[in-house]
C-alpha cells in the first residue's frame, strides 16, 4: 500500500508536467530520436533526481514507497510529451526484482536502477503468446546444479544501456500451463544471447532475443522453482495500467490540438469548428477521452484491495475499452487534420503512431476481451 501524500503525488506530477513542456519540446524529441535513439542519458539521470524512478518502492529499497497507481500521473505527462525513454519497461523489470525479493546481484541491480546508474529489461511475450505472458515456450532445462535456456522472445520494450535482461522459461508443463514458470536474472553480454534491436513505429526502441542454451547458475532463479507466474502477471497487469494512463494523456493532447486547429483552419471562408458534423466528431473524441480516464480513475481506486487474479481482470477491462478509444480519437484527429496529420514535420501523426502501439502493446484489445469472455463463462 502506498505511503505517498496527495501533496508529494501533486508535485511529482507538475514535475513532470514541467519536464515536458520546458525539455521535451517537439522539436527536443526529434533531436532525441536523432541523437539518442530516443534514449538520452542526461533524460534519464533527471527522471533519478526527480525521483520518477524511486516512486513504486519500498523505502528500505530506495524507494519513495509508493505503488504502481502513483505512476500514473508520471505516465500521463509522459503521454502528453510522447517521452521515447524506456520508463515502463524499465520500471517492469525492477518491479520484479522488487517482488522477488531479490538478493545479492539482483538486489544490487534493482538499487542502480532506482538510482538511475543501471537499467534492465523484462523478455517475456513469444511468437505464439499474443499477448499471454503466461504462454510461455522459452525452456529451462537442468544442467548439473543451474540450467539452460533456450527460446526466443519477441516485442522486448528495449533499453539501449541495459545490462541485464530478466527472462521467463519453462522448467516444466506445456507452455499454456500456469504452473512451472520460472524467471531468471541474465546479463545481456552472455554466450548464447542474442539481441536483435529494432526502432518503433513510435520511436521508442524494440527487440527481439534468443537464447541458445544459455547457462545460468541456480542463484540466477528469481523465485522457486516453477513459482514466477504470480509476479509475472501481476507487473503485466501493472504496467498495462500505466499503458493506459500514458493513453490518457496522449488522447486529452489530441483532442485540445484538434479542436484548436479545426477553429483556426477555414474551408468555404468559414472556420472548420463552425461545421456542426464536425463538432459532433470533435464531441465524442471527448467523450472517449473522459470515458477512459474515468475507468482509469475507477481502476485505480480499486487496484490496492484487489488480489493478482482481480488485477489481471482489471487490466482487461481497462486494456479493452482502451482499444476503442485510443483508435477513435487516433483516427479522427488524423482525418480532421487532413493529410498533414501525417507529416513528420506535424506532431499529430507522431502521437497517432503511438497510440497505435499502445492499443497493440501487452495484448491487443481483442485478446483481453476474450480473457473476460472467458472469465465470465468459467
């Protein structure tokens, strides 16, 4: 449970906000992409001083000791500033960390990632899971007293300097199975690791790894054996909270740039904002917006009382009704911005592009409607 004060959650937020509008201009992320890859160092090292980094943990850890809701503003303005740094997928990796009490290299790990001198990464969605993260085919096979990895992950949310990768394999059951799951803690330069970076439509930075009996030592084992699938949904429910509030603050940006350029922008003499058809568009644009931060809202009262299985539900719901309206306001601000909306030089496009991700990140709304439909008949 968090210990955070409303007033220590308000100025971590204007932080943000101020970070956003004062260092990461429009024309400062296209100089990021360029000459960072998205990935500035400096960036990074003032999410540290901000404490940005510290917020959902512990104080005997480093932590602020917060919980993941306390990120959601975070997200939000990050949402609003389209920030390519890797915070969620960072964040998910230390979470874990976190949750499995981790010792001795994973302790030390987790403490310079909340001091922001380190990152790591979490692998865990396959070419077969859509979206599952506990549809999992990577194999940990024993080899004297540690095992062998072997699989291939896919859609990593990358870090450029992480040094180490945690890993979901299968030390037992078929890969649909809950039970057997275990997680390992791996450094990235090991023999049999191979990355394969990739930039994103959004900017931000993919990849995808295989590990070709990959030997790792039985104190590299997060959790007991075949006991990892609990911390696993449960940070893949956390993170697709904070998903959905960087959606937020990305959807709320849309519809204010919208309606300020369809007000401005004429057609027949007459300003675009003046075509009735179009303000009904601009409208349910807000209609949608609201609607999600609302359900965010509710999520959020309600995240901390509920066990890992209610979480995961949560999620669903939010990551569904996220899928409708991150497409409908994504689709009408392109099409009431005319075919500018998709220029590089416009940052519409740009916030559209990462919408698209998000709507497809984590399993896309299609899958967490039929994890519901499936919840609802067993």
């Amino acid at each position: 449970m968090s210990t955070l004060s409303q007033e220590t959650r308000s100025m971590l937020e204007d932080s943000v906000n101020r970070f956003v509008q004062g260092e990461y201009t429009f024309d400062d992320r296209k100089r990021n992409l360029k000459e960072h890859q998205g990935q500035s160092p400096s960036h990074w090292q003032t999410f540290a001083e901000m404490g940005w980094l510290a917020i959902p943990f512990a104080e005997e850890q480093g932590g602020l000791g917060g919980d993941n809701t306390d990120t959601l503003g975070v997200m939000k303005g990050f949402g609003r500033g389209l920030v390519t740094e890797p915070y969620l997928g960072v964040l998910a990796a230390a979470r874990l960390l976190a949750l499995a009490e981790a010792k001795g290299e994973g302790a030390e790990l987790l403490a310079g990632i909340i001091s922001g001198a380190r990152q790591a990464v979490f692998a865990c969605e396959e070419p077969q899971s859509r979206g599952n993260p506990l549809a999992v085919a990577t194999r940990a096979e024993p080899d004297g007293s540690g095992y062998r990895l072997s699989g291939e992950k896919i859609a990593v949310m990358h870090s450029l300097t992480a040094s180490h990768v945690l890993v979901s394999a299968r030390s037992e059951g078929d890969y649909t199975d809950h039970g057997g799951i275990d997680l390992f803690l791996v450094e990235l330069d090991s023999p049999g690791v191979d990355v394969t970076g990739y930039p994103m439509i959004d900017g931000h930075q993919g990849a995808n790894m295989r590990f070709d009996g990959v030997a790792v030592s039985a104190a590299q084992r997060l959790t007991d054996e075949g006991e990892a699938a609990t911390i696993i949904l449960q940070v893949h429910s956390e993170s697709l909270l904070m998903l959905a509030a960087e959606a937020v603050g990305i959807m709320e940006t849309l519809v204010k740039k919208t309606v300020a350029y369809t007000r401005t922008r004429k057609q027949f003499g007459v300003a675009l904002a003046e075509f009735q058809v179009l303000q009904h568009r601009m409208a349910e644009m807000y209609i949608e917006t609201t609607s999600l931060a609302n359900l965010l809202t509710q999520t959020a009262h309600r995240w901390t009382g509920a066990d890992v299985h209610q979480q995961a539900i949560l999620a669903s719901k939010l990551k569904a009704r996220l899928g409708q309206a991150a497409r409908y306001v994504g689709q009408q601000a392109i099409q009431l911005h005319g075919g500018i909306g998709m220029t590089d030089e416009l940052d519409i496009g740009h916030y559209f592009k990462r919408l698209t991700s998000i709507e497809l990140q984590l399993g896309n709304a299609e899958w967490h409607r039929k994890r519901l439909w499936r919840e609802h008949a067993a």
